[in-house]
C-alpha cells in the first residue's frame, strides 16, 4: 500500500482497518475450511441445523412384539436425542419468552436425551426433577433416504409434568409404521411456563410454554429439511394438556403457516384461564412460597427453581379448586399471543383453516365414581364444579346426566365437562370452516372394565404409537385378547398415517358436519360409525358459556375487582 504523504496516524489507521479485514478474511476461510471437513466427514447421522452440526444415532426396532403394519416389521430408525431449540430459561430469563439456542462448534453428540422441564414426581418425597435449561426436541425417522411428512408432538401432563422423551412418547414405532419424521418437543411446565404472573407486577411474560412451542415450531421450519422432512407437510399433534397446546396454537396468530395439520386428542381447551384465575393462582404461588403479599416477579426470579415447583404442587392439591374446575396451570387469555379464548376464536371462525382429526375418551375421567359416597353430594358436585363458568345453565346441564346422582352419570358429567363437550363445541366450529374428523375411544381390555375404568385418559396412546408395552397400564392391557389389540393399533395408525400423508383419514371416515349427521368413529375392538352419538347431552351444553372461568366467583371477582354491578368486569 502505498502511504506517501498520509499522516503517520491515518497511516496507523489504515494498517489496523487493514489488519482486521485480514483477520476477518482468515476466519470465513477457516470457518469455510472447517464447514468443508464437516461435510467430508458428513452423513445420514450427521446434520447441520441452524445452531450446528448434530450427530445422532441407528437404533433398531425396540419394540419387536408390535404388530406388522403393511406387510412388514419395520426395522431401524434414526434418532437425534436432545437438540437444543431455545436457550436457557434461568435467571433473568425465567418468567419471559424463549430465545433462539445459542450455536456452537463442532460437532455435538445428541445420543442423549436433554434435561426434562423442572417439575414434581409425585413420590413420597419432595424430589424436584429437570432443569430450566429444557429447551431441547428430539427426531425420529425411518433409516431411508424419502423425503417425509413430519409430525410435531406435544406431551401432556397436565400443564405441570410430562417431558419429550416419556417411554411411551419416544416415537419410534410411531415414525416406522407411519413412515414420518416425528418431532417431540420439551417446554416449560408449571409455575414457570404456564403460570401468567402479570398481577405481581414487574416485567413478565404471560404465556412462556406457549411461546416455547411456537419457536419449537420456527426451528422445525428452518431444519427439519435437512433430516429429510417436508417442511411443507407439518401435522401438529398432541394429547391431553399437549391437545389442548395444539388447538390454542390454531388460534394464535404467529403460528400461520407453522404447521398444515392438527391432531387433538383428550384436550381440555375450556380450562384456558381467565384473569380471573390468573390473578388467584399468582396469589396462591406467593402464599405458597411464604412470601409477603407485595412479592414481584422479580423476587420470584430470585427464588429457587426447586422451591416454586414445591409450592406449585402444594397449592394445586391443598387449594380445593378442583372441585370447581379451577386448574392450577394453564394458558392464559393475554391479548397479545393468545388474543382471545380459543374457544371463542373457532365460534367465529378465526382458527387456522388447517384438517383437523380431534376426539375424546368415553372414561376419561372414570375415577369421579369414586370420589363421593352420597347421591346428593354427587349432585351438589356436579353444580358445584358448572357453576363457577355459568351459574345460569348448570342445572340444565346436570340434569342431562340424571341429575349426576349416579356414579357412573357423575363419572360421565366430569368427563365431558373437561373433554368431550369442548372437544364437540371445536369440532362443530370448525367443520364449517376446514375439513374436520371426530372420533371416540371405546377400547379398554377386560381388566379395566371388570375394574370399572373403561377406556382411560390416555389409553389410546397405546394404539396411537403402536407401543402397548410402554404404556404405564400395560400390567392391565395385558390381561385380555392381543389379537384385538393389535387390529385397532393398525386399524388407529393406518388412519392417523394416511391423514398426515395426505390431509385426510380416508373414505371409510367421513368428516364431521356440524349442520350434519356428525358422524363420530368409535374406536373399539372393531371400530365403526355412529351418528350424533350422546345428542341429548351434546344439545344441553350448547347454551352452556365455557368461556371465562370464576363468572359464578363472585367472591373472587371482587377480591380482585373484577365485578362490576354484579358482573364480570370486560377485558382490559
């Protein structure tokens, strides 16, 4: 370079802006030589995602008494284990959206699954499990070279437990049978994902979990091609509290284009909170946690994790909402992500016009015949846990189901009112909008039926993922014919496989028509049709209002000042 006559600083000047630029160019050729060695060494294993390069694993068919699915057993599968999607949600970060994983070099090992949301375990003990460093999915896909439809899983667990890799959601019989490439996904749980703290005061987010889902949901977008999946051809999926995250994406705005399917099974879409129970958990946490009244978010940010999830499980059994279906955790209606109830959302037809396979149980909530002794207290349960929505219609609700005087009708009434009669109302609204299917779940082995618990929460999974064995009843599934539990597992996932192929379940399923028959599969031993199944029940919620929660709360609406003249003050 020639300075002849520059000032000796510019000349100074010169030489470092020429000095950085060298060094700059040495590290895109190092970091380009680095990529190029990486792609040398590359294979069906190894996978460069936007964050890195990925190295999983072959693993053969675990399950090798699975039924034969279209002619053959399906054999290897290759599994990624703990990819990091999100960044660490501790410290300043707990209680606010999630950020995009932080990259990193080399090549890393995903033969592990990642640390589990932290939550209880439901044992003797107090023992907290997980890490707030959570944010990881794992994928499974058949050991060929197609470019597949992919499936995005969301657990349930009530808002509270659960993880992406529970024995019975690993996926690998499910992404061998179907022939897809299937996607679990952890999120922050409880307290900490699906609490809205806004009350407290201080800077917070009001839906974390949800938030969570959605950036799983942009990664698989920006990387699921690389591990042979069609971007094009996403099918959300999900059960229980994991249903209920798959029809609450459906009507949040920023999830457009994300997924082009939707699978909901079990999902208890009523019990997203209103203000109302936002502000009375927010409370019930700090109560919990022995803090005083005047306790922010921010000296929630300063607590132990352990601790919050302690006194979450505390106040979720020793609050006495249950009984009023008042759920701990939950989304929040927050005008922001989740602008308005879903529910509301599908009645006026603003949903994601995206096939949707949606269902229910018909024992999902079985155990209800066992919690009262008296005909009368199972009566006055049953107002008791309607009215807190509508104080207006419960009556006429109950007396749909006899007056809930009897075990099973109590059973049934409990039910319905946490499943099935949501599940109809979305059902109904969206088959005017986008092709709709609704199902119901029969199948329960001889052992549960002689027990009086019928066809379970959750027991469909087992068909579903093709994996009897990992399903926490399977000492009881056991016990019976597995020739018809095989037929309805190839019967279920044969259906299940053709809608995430190709949008729909096949002619053999009509679509459900909310000005129609209603047609509703019923999956038993053999499975079959049935029009307008449980009609008189169906017609007495119809004027039921399942949209704000603690409308029948006139303590609570106060206590927060939430009534006005007698009524729930509007939104804000």
């Amino acid at each position: 370079m020639n300075t002849a006559g520059v000032p000796p600083h510019h000349t100074r000047e010169l030489s470092a802006s020429a000095a950085r630029e060298f060094a700059y160019q040495a590290h895109l050729r190092a970091r380009e030589a680095q990529a190029a060695a990486f792609d040398a060494l590359s294979d069906d294993l190894t996978i460069r995602t936007s964050s890195g390069w990925v190295r999983g694993e072959i693993l053969e068919d675990l399950s090798p008494d699975r039924p034969i699915m279209n002619g053959e057993e399906p054999g290897r599968v290759r599994s990624w284990r703990g990819i990091p999607f999100g960044a660490d949600t501790s410290g300043d970060n707990r209680f606010r959206n999630p950020r995009p994983a932080q990259s990193w070099q080399g090549i890393r090992d995903c033969r592990e699954f990642g640390q589990v949301a932290p939550q209880p375990t439901y044992s003797w003990t107090d023992r907290v499990i997980g890490s707030e460093d959570c944010l990881y999915l794992d994928i499974v896909r058949p050991d060929s070279e197609e470019k597949l439809p992919v499936v995005v899983y969301l657990h349930g667990g009530s808002f509270i437990v659960g993880s992406s890799h529970m024995l019975m959601l690993r996926g690998y019989q499910l992404a061998a049978g179907m022939n897809v490439v299937y996607v679990s996904v952890n999120f922050r749980l409880g307290a900490l994902g699906y609490l809205d703290l806004r009350s407290l005061g201080g800077d917070c987010d009001a839906n974390p979990a949800v938030a969570d889902q959605l950036l799983a949901l942009h990664w698989v977008q920006r990387n699921i091609a690389a591990f042979g999946g069609d971007a094009d051809n996403v099918t959300l999926m999900g059960e229980s509290a994991g249903g209920a995250a798959v029809l609450t994406l459906m009507t949040v705005p920023q999830a457009e284009g994300l997924f082009h399917r939707a699978i909901a099974q079990s999902p208890p879409i009523a019990m997203i909170h209103s203000r109302t129970q936002s502000r009375f958990w927010a409370r019930e946490l700090v109560k919990h946690m022995a803090l005083p009244r005047a306790t922010s978010v921010e000296d929630l940010r300063r607590e132990d994790c352990d601790d919050l999830i302690r006194a979450g499980q505390s106040m979720m059994w020793r609050a006495g909402e249950l009984l009023h279906l008042n759920s701990c955790y939950s989304p929040t209606v927050d005008g922001k992500l989740i602008p308005e109830h879903p529910l509301a959302v599908f009645a006026r037809g603003g949903e994601h016009k995206v096939p949707l396979i949606i269902g229910t149980n018909s024992d999902e909530a079985s155990f209800g015949k066992f919690l009262f002794q008296r005909q009368s207290a199972r009566n006055r349960a049953g107002l008791r846990l309607l009215a807190s929505f509508d104080e207006e219609h419960a009556p006429q609700v109950v007396e749909a189901y006899g007056g809930a005087v009897a075990r099973a009708d109590f059973a049934a009434l409990l039910a319905d009112a946490l499943f099935w009669a949501p599940a109809v109302r979305v059902a109904g609204a969206h088959s005017r909008n986008a092709p709709t299917w609704m199902y119901r779940f029969d199948f329960a082995p001889p052992a549960m039926k002689f027990l009086g618990l019928g066809a379970m929460h959750s027991m469909e999974l087992s068909n579903v993922f093709g994996d009897p064995q990992a399903s926490r009843a399977s000492f009881l599934t056991r016990v019976g014919s597995a020739q018809e539990m095989d037929h309805l597992t190839g019967a279920m996932q044969r259906l299940w496989a053709k809608f995430i192929h190709e949008g729909a379940p096949g002619q053999d399923w009509p679509s459900y028509q909310a000005a129609g028959g209603r047609e509703t599969m019923i999956f038993d031993a053999e499975p079959y049709l049935e029009a307008a199944p449980q009609e008189r029940r169906r017609q007495a919620w119809e004027e039921y209002d399942m949209l704000e929660w603690g409308s029948g709360r006139r303590d609570l609406l106060a206590t927060f000042g939430l009534l006005v003249e007698g009524k729930t003050a509007p939104e804000e």
